[in-house]
C-alpha cells in the first residue's frame, strides 16, 4: 500500500507512523512530508530510516492514503495540483 503523512515529524504524525506499525498495516511504499525546517530529518518505519521532505505542490503524487496532520492552511501548497484528491 502507498502512503504519505503530512506532519510526518510532529507528535501526531509520529502516532500515526507508530499505529501503522502496531497494526502492521502492509506499507510498501511510505512518503513522510512536513515544514522546511522538518525536511532532512530522519524517521524510522519498522527499522527502516526514511527521509523527511518539505511538502509542496508535487509532494501528492498518487497516494492510495494520505494522512494529514498539518493545519488546514498548510493544504493550499499541496492541494492545487492534484485534482480529484478528497480531503476531509
């Protein structure tokens, strides 16, 4: 399953990392975004490091989930380029 978080580096985006791996929800394709000042950093999904990137308007390439837990004006930046993305 393909998956990207939104707020990958912030304490609801690390529960979401922490769920799906208590869940051992099938993820073999995990993209972590957050803020500029997140970007680079390293986060660790079943023992494997991933890199964080800074969301922007191409970050939403075809996800099958994406989780979000960023404030609803962070969206505009990702939101535009991507048509037929539901968000709720």
């Amino acid at each position: 399953m393909k998956i990207a978080i939104v707020g990958a580096t912030g304490e609801v985006g690390r529960m979401m990392l922490t769920c799906l791996q208590e869940h051992k929800v099938p993820v073999n394709d995990l993209s972590l975004f957050a803020s500029s000042r997140s970007a680079g950093e390293q986060l660790f999904y079943e023992d494997r490091p991933i890199t964080v990137r800074e969301l922007d308007e191409n970050s939403l390439t075809n996800p099958m989930i994406t989780c979000c837990s960023q404030p609803a004006a962070v969206w505009p930046r990702a939101l535009p380029s991507q048509p037929g993305l539901a968000a709720w």
